[in-house]
C-alpha cells in the first residue's frame, strides 16, 4: 500500500440497509473488501476505522435541525406508530428511502467515514484517502431521497471549507446526478460540483441539465454533463476527459472530493448507460493525474450508486482504490484474472456467473444503435459546457 493513501471504512455502514431486496444492499462493501484483500491490494491492519464523532452541529453544516431531529426519532422503533406523518413529511416514507430502526447510527456511521477521509487529507496526515461507503449525494438539507438519508459529501466538503478555507471541487461520476451536493453550493464560488451522468430526460432525479449553472455568486461553478441513453465508453470518456480538465483549469481548485459511483455500467440496472469496466479504470486515473496537477496531490474519493453488486461494484471500486496507490496490478489489468479464492467465496451467493477478469471484454456486449447519433448528441453537450471555459 502506497503511503499516500489511507482507506477508511466503519462497520457499522453495513447497517444502512433498507430492507431484504432494496437495491442499496451494503454486502457491496464486503465483496469490496474480499477482492482487494485477495489481490493482495488491502490487508486488514491497512483499514482505519473512522473516529469522527457525529454531532448534531455536524450534521447541521448542510441538514437543517428538525430533518436531523427527525431522523434520529424514525430511528427508534418504539416510535413508529405515531410518526408515518413525520416520516412522509421528511422524504423516508418511500419505497426508495424508507426508514428502519437505527437509520440515524447508520446513516451517521457512513458521515464519519467520508469526514474522517476529509481531515485526513486536509491536515496533511496523507495525499490521497478512500472512503467507499460514502458518496450518498440525493440527501437534501430538509429530506431524504434516492436512497440516500444523510449527504455525507457536502457535510464533508462544507467541513472542509469551514476548518480549512479551500477551494473545493467535488466530481461525480455516478450516472444519476449529484443533485443533492449541487444544490446545497448552488450559490457558493469556492465550491465547484461537476457532474456527468444520464441525462435527467430519462433518469432520476430528472436534473443535472448543462444550464445548470450555479447562482447569484455561485454562477460559473457548477457544471453538469447529461449523457444520452446507450452512451458506450469510447463517447463517455471523450466527454468526461475534455470536460473536467477545462473544468479544473478554469476553477483550480485546492482539493479534489469524487464520487464513484458506478451505474453507468451496461449491467446495471437501474440505468440506460451502456458503459464497460473500462471507464471505471480510466476515470479515477484521469482524476489521480489532475489531483497531482492541480492540488498537490489532494483527493479524497468516496463511493455511491452501483447496483450491479456482484458482477461491477466490487471491481469498480477496488479499481479506485488500486488508482489512488499506484498498485502494481494496475500495470497488467488487461487480460488479468480475478482471484480464485474471492470467485470461490461469492459464487454461491451470487445470482449470476462471476466475472474472471478485472476488465470487461466490451466486444461481447451487444452492439448498440444509433452510436453516431450518440456520440453527435454528447459532443454538443461536452461543447456547452465547455464554450464560456
């Protein structure tokens, strides 16, 4: 491990789990975990356990008091007969972000985590640090939504503006966008929130549109790059490579905070993307490369959506971490196996056949339609963005 990063992970993120089939099950976390440990790319003394106490003053640099004061009631079961009002009235009465007994420690576990990342790079204790389990950025400062209860990227990145006074850029990759992160900076100019993922025509939460632009003193830090349905990597990657460093030059930022959540993979689903493993490789280089160019080395990455659990979430989001310490696998992706002992472990649990290898061999997928069509729509997209840069 690269003496420049740091992996925090809570056990009690595992908690966060809504119910039996919800999409958003947190077995993603030990999958996670397993492979990296069977590559020989993490070993358990390497994992910090975060020690951030989460205190309402916390949770209140982004969540107003009664949303919180909420939450932790929703979180006692012993209160659940006379609070469906409460609930419904806070987002957590839905078939996407119901409550459960002990929401609030859970969702206050995975706070501590992306916040412990944060300090840890901002008071120069290490370059880079890892936070998977964090990255829930549909919290609102009023309401839970997508999946989503307490928006632990913008407590973070509001923590690091207050402790620290730096110029924050916040990069999402998930293919839903970052509204909630977005709209809580909306009117900040030393807090730019970039986000590239399906188009909202077709997608929750249905923004995320490239007239998006931030307000009043906030205008020009904000920027969004919506992806056509069936997007493939080659289109992806053109866009996000071009787009993100006219972003970063023009901005120039202190510290980079990302967001890797990976739906944009062609097996998710609960998107329309038609993407590879290959841009889950590429984009936390590109994003490793920028930190070094432009922050000192600064980045603190974080997890999010993915719900392909067995077959995606646990490469993509090794294969950020594999980024962020220069591992030596990374040399050699193409054509490598994955571990035989993790294969063996999770084959019988999962509903599908395992992938063997770290990369997808994207020639077997399905030739999608109207490419250029595609390819055309999102160039026109990448040049809005781009064209006041």
């Amino acid at each position: 491990m690269s003496s420049n990063a740091l992996f925090f992970h809570h056990p009690q993120a595992a908690r966060y789990k809504f119910y039996d089939d919800h999409p958003f099950d947190p077995i993603r976390y030990q999958l996670t975990l397993d492979l990296l440990k069977d590559a020989s790319a993490l070993k358990d003394e390497d994992i910090e356990t975060p020690v951030i106490e989460v205190t309402d003053q916390l949770l209140q640099l982004v969540h107003r008091p009664d949303y919180v004061k909420a939450v932790k009631q929703l979180s006692n079961a012993a209160n659940w007969t006379s609070d469906e009002a409460l609930a419904n009235q806070y987002g957590m009465h839905t078939e996407d972000t119901p409550y459960f007994e002990g929401i609030h420690e859970a969702a206050a576990a995975i706070v501590s985590g992306s916040v412990a990342a944060a300090d840890a790079v901002m008071s120069g204790r290490t370059l880079h640090a890892y936070h998977m389990a964090g990255g829930l950025h549909h919290a609102f400062p009023d309401r839970a939504a997508g999946f989503c209860v307490y928006n632990d990227a913008a407590i973070a990145i509001q923590r690091i503006r207050d402790m620290y006074g730096a110029r924050v850029l916040y990069i999402d990759t998930d293919v839903h966008h970052g509204d909630g992160v977005q709209w809580s900076f909306y009117e900040n100019p030393d807090i730019c929130t970039y986000s590239i993922h399906e188009t909202g025509k077709f997608l929750f939460p249905g923004t995320g549109f490239a007239y998006e632009k931030g307000l009043d003193k906030g205008f020009g830090a904000c920027f969004n790059v919506p992806m056509e349905p069936y997007t493939e990597d080659d289109s992806w990657l053109e866009c996000f490579n071009t787009t993100i460093r006219k972003v970063i030059q023009h901005f120039k930022p202190d510290v980079i905070v990302s967001q890797h959540g990976c739906d944009a993979h062609a097996y998710d689903p609960l998107s329309h993307i038609h993407c590879s493993m290959r841009i889950y490789k590429e984009m936390p280089a590109i994003i490793h490369e920028l930190a070094h160019s432009f922050t000192e080395g600064r980045w603190i990455a974080l997890g999010g959506g993915g719900y392909d659990l067995w077959r995606v979430v646990p490469r993509a989001w090794s294969l950020v971490w594999l980024e962020m310490t220069d591992h030596p696998l990374l040399q050699s992706l193409d054509g490598t196996a994955l571990p035989e002992t993790w294969i063996h472990r999770w084959q019988d649990s999962s509903p599908f056949l395992l992938p063997r290898r770290w990369l997808d061999d994207a020639s077997a997928f399905p030739a999608m339609p109207r490419r250029d069509h595609i390819q055309t729509q999102n160039r026109h997209v990448q040049d809005i963005v781009i064209q006041d840069l």
